[in-house]
C-alpha cells in the first residue's frame, strides 16, 4: 500500500522553488500547511526546526525528510519541494538535498509516522525514482509518478 500518495497533492507539489537556507525552506512549508491546514505557521515552523536540531533529516543522494509532531492535527500531511538550487542539509553524505519532503503527523501518531517515514525512505531510496521525480515535467506528472510507486 503506497501511504505517500494520499499525502501529496497540487497546492502542495512545490517544484523548482529556490531557498537560501533550511530556514526559509522550514519558513515557507509553515506558511503553506497554515494555509492549507489551517494550522498555526509558528507551532510548525518551531516543530520542524526543533526536530531539524536533534540531527539533520537528511537521507543522502540529495533527499531530505523534515517532520514534525502538530498537536491537534488529526491526520498526516506532507508537502514535497523539488528545489531549483540545491541546499546544504548536513546530509551524511555532504550533497545538498534537491527533493525534500516535509511531513507533518499528529502529536501522538507513533507508528503511523514510522511507517510513513519508512514508506518514504524506500522511495527516495530508488534510484530510478529519484531520476524520474527530479525530470518530471509537470506536478500533474511528479503526482502521478509517487501515486504509481508500490515499493
């Protein structure tokens, strides 16, 4: 079963954005969940980065997974960045991250955040995948291409 699916849509499909920092990347995935959500840009900026201090979220291969526990959420939710500029993450690696994924999960959402976690590690773990997310023409494409994958 693919969890990721059902967590990316079109206002949150982000491609060939540019950022300065993790700062202004965290900055902005705050405003649009608030946006979109109706959540509060500080509790989500403030729990990415709190996270983000514990040890980057960085896989390697240019892939980065921010998250964060919102208190009063009620389901997960996810919004993906294909950056234009790659960013420096800490990666353990040392390559900047191009695909970042940021997922936001309720408060107490242990296992269910693991295996999201998990589910989105195997994906950016494919190296094809990576290949066919970062040269999707379209949202409508890099939507449809998550949507696709099985593990």
């Amino acid at each position: 079963m693919n969890l990721i699916a059902p967590l990316v849509a079109p206002e949150t499909t982000l491609l060939d954005l540019s950022f300065s920092s993790k700062k202004k990347l965290f900055e902005h995935a705050a405003d649009l969940f608030a946006q979109t959500q109706g959540l509060k840009s500080s509790d989500i900026f403030s729990s990415l980065f709190e996270r983000e201090r514990l040890g980057s979220t960085a896989l390697g291969c240019g892939i980065a997974i921010p998250h964060g526990r919102i208190k009063g959420m009620k389901d997960a939710h996810g919004a993906i960045y294909r950056l234009k500029s790659p960013l420096e993450f800490d990666a353990p690696d040392n390559q900047p991250v191009s695909l970042c994924f940021v997922l936001l999960v309720p408060k107490d959402a242990n296992e269910r955040h693991l295996q999201i976690l998990g589910e989105l590690a195997q994906l950016f773990g494919d190296e094809a995948m990576r290949t066919q997310l970062m040269q999707a023409p379209s949202v409508e494409a890099f939507i449809a291409r998550i949507g696709s994958w099985s593990g």
